[in-house]
C-alpha cells in the first residue's frame, strides 16, 4: 500500500475496536473467540472497511468472519455511529439479505466475494485469505477456488484450491474435500456426492476418514 492510500486510511486504522473484541471473545453472549482469532479478524476486518472507503459504488461481499466482526460493532450501536462518520464522513448501512432471493441472488453473492477478493489482492498486494485465525479449518477440494463447509466440530471450515469458481463443499459435484487446521477438532467436508474427507491437524488423532 503506497502512502497517500495509507493517509487515506489513517482514521479507520485508527478506531478503537477493543471492546468488539472483548464482546467476540465472551463464551455467554459472544462468539467465545480465543484471542488470536479476535486479532486476526480485527485486521482483516479494518482492511474491509478500507476497501468499502475506497470502493463505496462496488457490489462486494465480505468473509464470513468479517461479517460477524461487522455485526458485532454495529449491535453498539452509539460507537458504530460515531466510527462511521470518523473514518467515512457518514453511516456504513449494512444489508443482511444477500444471497437469500434465490439461486440469481445466491450467484450474486458469490460474484460480490470474488469481487472483494480481486480489489483485496488489488489494494493490498497480498492473496485474499480464505480462513481466519486458528479456530477455522482449512480445506481444499479440486477445482474449488472458495468453497464452505461446516460440520461437528467446526463451525465454518473454509475450502480453496486451484481453478474454478465458488462451489459448496457439500454439493453433489464434490468427490472429496482436504481439511488441515491447527487446534480444531475433525471438520467434515463431506455431502451427498462425497466419497471421503482428509483430515488433519495437531488436534485429531488421525489423518484421514472414510464416509460411506
């Protein structure tokens, strides 16, 4: 990032999100985010509100976890508001619906991610991160590019791997699905079409599991 773009985003890197956190991390009433996580949302989290200051017209859609973060700091809703008119001058109104229409506003939702990624690799000069922190699982399937799965366990694993465009990891055309994360227990990336998922991770006692 060069530094006119960096002063351009000076009041955004500048917000106060500790409290955020400190609600994500909270067992009872948040997320029960480990530290770690919180943090690395944070950051991913700031560089989202930096690419929707510098691309305010883009249809774009966020990961899964920026998305929660963003949740959380609206529900405050007097900081949120102060924020908002600090680092854009007005209010960020967040739209909760996408993806919700039907398969065109599904297809919708998957264009505004890829999207976001193109602009996040664009702005920052880094790949756009499929997983956040060390509570995700890490999977990968063949001709996935970003895929999601979830399962016992895990609450969102996210998939990448070469070629193709967003897919599901439970959708029928899946054969099998490859998950890696440090510290999470199995996350099975199996559905109807799926043969077998690999798992491993320093928290699994083995490597690999079948699924009839």
């Amino acid at each position: 990032m060069d530094t006119k773009t960096a002063d351009q985003f000076r009041a955004i890197m500048e917000l106060d999100l500790e409290p955020i956190k400190v609600k994500l991390m909270h067992v009872e009433s948040g997320e029960a985010w480990s530290g770690e996580k919180a943090n690395a949302v944070e950051k991913e989290y700031r560089r989202f509100l930096c690419l929707m200051k510098m691309f305010p017209e883009e249809d774009t859609a966020p990961l899964a976890d920026v998305d929660t973060f963003w949740h959380y700091h609206i529900l405050d809703t007097m900081q949120y508001a102060r924020d908002c008119e600090r680092a854009f001058g007005y209010f960020l109104h967040h739209y909760p619906y996408v993806g919700l229409r039907g398969e065109d506003d599904e297809q919708f939702r998957l264009d505004s991610g890829e999207r976001m990624r193109t602009l996040y690799e664009a702005t920052f000069g880094e790949d756009y991160p499929v997983a956040i922190g060390a509570d995700a699982a890490y999977c990968a399937g063949p001709g996935a590019k970003m895929a999601y799965c979830a399962g016992p366990g895990a609450k969102i694993a996210y998939c990448a791997g070469p070629g193709a465009k967003p897919i599901h990891c439970d959708a029928p055309v899946m054969k099998a699905a490859y998950c890696a994360g440090p510290g999470i227990k199995p996350a099975y990336c199996a559905g109807p079409g799926a043969k077998a998922a690999y798992l491993a991770g320093p928290a699994l006692d083995h490597a690999a599991r079948a699924f009839s």
